[in-house]
C-alpha cells in the first residue's frame, strides 16, 4: 500500500505519466505531484484535462512538463511548460497509441468478487492503453462507481495501490432562458427513436431538457451529463441499453446512474469510430460553438483572453452523422456579454481556428431562431443565420454580408479545352 506522499518515487523522473481526468481526477495524485519539488524535474504529465474540472496547472512547477489536449489561458502562459495538441478525438487515440507512456495514475473503483477493480465513468482512454504501460498506480476510491460495458483492470495487474476517499469532481447543470428557448427548438428537429450525441458545455446539455417528452431516445457520446438521468427519469430512453458514453461529467446524482444496467461506458476507439457512429440510424449530434459566422463555420475553442478548450470529439460525430445519413446541429445563445455582443459574426470573423467547418453543420439552433443551411447557396445561408441572430443585431450583419460580397474578388481562371 503507497501513501500519497511516496507517489513521487514511484514514477520515473523525465518519463512520461498519464494522470486520469474528467471526472476520476484524483486530488491525492494532483497534490502529490505539487508538492514534489524537483524530484520529477522533466517529467511529462499527460491525460485529458477538463478546463474548469481538472486544475492541470496544478502539475506544473519543479520542472515538469504538461501534454495535453485541452487548454486554458492559464496554461498557455506556462510557455514551452505546457504543450497543447489541438486534435479531435479520434486523432488524440491515435497520437497515444503512439506515445510510449512510462506510468500511469489512475482512480478505480474498489475490486468486485472476482478481483476485478472498474474505471467507473471514465472509460474513454485508458482502457485501451493500460495493458503496455509498465507502472500502473490506481486510486481506490469507494466512491467511484462500478460501471458496465468495458472490462476494467485486476487487483493484481496494478503495480502500486492507494486508498483515497474523496468526492469525485462535480459539474452542475445551468440554463437561463436562452437554454430554455433553444431547448425548445431543439425538441422539433429530434424525431422519437433517434440516437443523440451531445457535447461538452452548459447549452447542449440543457438543451436535451426539450426532450423529456419524446420516446424511445438513446444515447450514443462520448459524454454525458446530469441531463441523461432527467430523459431517463421521464421515460424519454428506450428500453434496454440505451446509452452508450466514454465519460460522465455531473453531480452525484448522474454518478449514483452510472452503474445501471442501461448504461455501457465504451473508450473512443469504439464511441467514436468512424464505422460505428455510420452505422447508427438517426443519429443526431448537439455540440455547442461559441460563435458561428455567416459562412456557417462554429468556432468553439477560443475566446477574448486566449483558448479555452480543443476540438474534442465533435469533428469525429459529425463526419460520422454525415457518413450515415444523420443531423449535425449546433446550439449557441444569439448573444454574450448580457446581450451586447453578437455570436453570429460576419464572415471569417470568429475568434480562433474554425472547429466546425461548413460542411460539419446542418443546422444551427439559437434563443432566437433555427438556421437549417441544407440544401442553400451562400447567400440563402447568410440570410438563415442572420434571421437567427438576435433582432438588435441583423441590420449589421446584413450590411456586414454585402460589404463581403461586394469586396470579394474571386480570381477568374481560364477554362480548360476538353482534350
């Protein structure tokens, strides 16, 4: 048994360590780590960090280093410290396949009767990486729940155990009246029976709160929240297993869910495969971008101050829902800053890299209207979104629309002879 304290001589100073995010985030693991000093000067700590769940600056300092997926203007001041690697979540699985990871932290629920100790509602990378990482510690933590769908780990193929008692890290469900409006927008493009993806964030969440009144939904994410267990306390699921996700993000009461029966936690080499998410039937993906521009490209991870996220998974649902005939929708309140700044911007003027590109997104849900871009030319495209806008600022973009028509000069080329 390894106190928090020895954690540090346990792994291999100037290797690389996976430390499990989301919501197995271990505080015992993340304090150890602090309080090394320069005991593990060139470590590397990668994992999928959660900004605003998992304080990854936290394992900065001493000289360690941070790989990492997600990132915040906080860890973009850590400088060459901290790397960040904007990937979406299919290429993340690839690049750690690669990797050659020397250790591993890692919460686990206590072992079943058969030895066998459960990663609860984190199963979205480790299950498959596990196996080739030579230092495994795990955190038994009483109050992880068992989950179903993915084999954990045995007792006995863990190298060092720690006992940890804690809470695991909660985020709580919002909505304001714009969720609300967009919820109810959302609740008539989802048909009964179809399979829902939802991102990260307050908006796609509490948009599934239109849904209550639907039947015979599923879930295929690779995330869910505390609104799966409002759809399932309503009836709104269907029977069975009905929700497949890698991670569980919420309050104790979507953790106290996650070892139903009806539940089937799966790593992103199955949530998130290409073939997989083809070949489910009425599929519709619900992420949410900070501000879409009049082309109808979402940008999600940047705002005023720096980045605030990465790609995440929503690229991969989207090709996915596209290869299979799906709805790709996209939510975001029409504007920010109590009202005074628009996030329907003209074209090419969203903050950052474009996440979700034109050809990522069938339709785009506000507090003030559905923009369905099916099927439209660029100018018909121009005038949903602008008519999803908020009315105070339509005026503007209609202007700031022309201006770009007129001031684009696309560069004639001479045809080609057949022959």
């Amino acid at each position: 048994m390894l106190t928090p304290g020895g954690l540090p001589d346990h792994l291999p100073r100037g290797g690389m360590v996976w430390v499990q995010g989301c919501s197995a985030w271990s505080q015992a693991v993340e304090a150890a780590i602090a309080s090394a000093g320069d005991r593990l000067a060139g470590t590397t700590f990668t994992g999928i960090f959660v900004p605003g769940l998992n304080p990854a600056g936290r394992l900065l300092g001493g000289g360690r280093r941070l790989h990492g997926f997600f990132t915040t203007p906080d860890l973009e001041a850590a400088g060459p410290a901290a790397t960040f690697l904007p990937l979406c979540y299919g290429a993340v699985s690839d690049h750690l396949r690669r990797l050659t990871i020397d250790a591993a932290c890692f919460m686990v629920a206590p072992p079943d009767d058969h030895g066998i100790c459960s990663f609860g509602p984190v199963c979205d990378f480790l299950p498959d990486l596990w196996a080739r990482i030579p230092v495994r510690i795990g955190v038994i933590n009483p109050r992880l729940p068992r989950s179903h769908g993915t084999a954990g780990i045995p007792l006995s193929d863990l190298t060092l155990v720690i006992e940890d008692d804690q809470e695991l890290p909660v985020a709580r469900p919002g909505g304001d009246g714009a969720t609300r409006a967009i919820a109810r927008r959302l609740a008539g493009l989802v048909p009964d029976g179809a399979t829902l993806q939802v991102g990260l964030g307050r908006t796609p969440e509490g948009a599934l709160a239109g849904l209550r009144g639907h039947r015979g939904l599923a879930i295929h994410s690779g995330l869910i929240g505390d609104a799966v267990v409002d759809l399932l306390e309503a009836g709104a699921l269907r029977p069975g297993v009905s929700v497949t996700a890698g991670v569980a993000i919420g309050t104790r009461r979507l953790y106290d869910l996650t070892g139903d029966p009806a539940i089937r936690f799966r790593p992103v080499s199955y949530t998130h495969a290409p073939g997989v998410l083809a070949g489910i039937e009425g599929l519709v993906t619900v992420n949410a971008v900070n501000e879409v521009d009049l082309f109808g490209q979402g940008y999600a991870e940047m705002r005023v101050g720096g980045f605030i996220s990465g790609p995440g998974g929503a690229v991969d649902f989207a090709q996915g829902a596209r290869a299979g005939g799906g709805l790709r929708v996209v939510v975001l309140p029409a504007t920010a800053a109590g009202g005074g700044i628009s996030r329907v911007v003209p074209p090419g003027a969203g903050q950052g890299p474009v996440s979700l590109s034109r050809f990522d997104i069938d339709v785009v849900v506000t507090d003030h209207g559905i923009a369905d871009l099916r099927g439209l030319t660029h100018d018909r495209r121009a005038e949903a979104l602008i008519a999803a806008a908020a009315p105070a600022f339509r005026p503007a973009l209609a202007t700031g629309w022309e201006d770009w028509r007129r001031h684009a000069r696309p560069i004639a080329r001479e045809s080609a002879s057949p022959g």
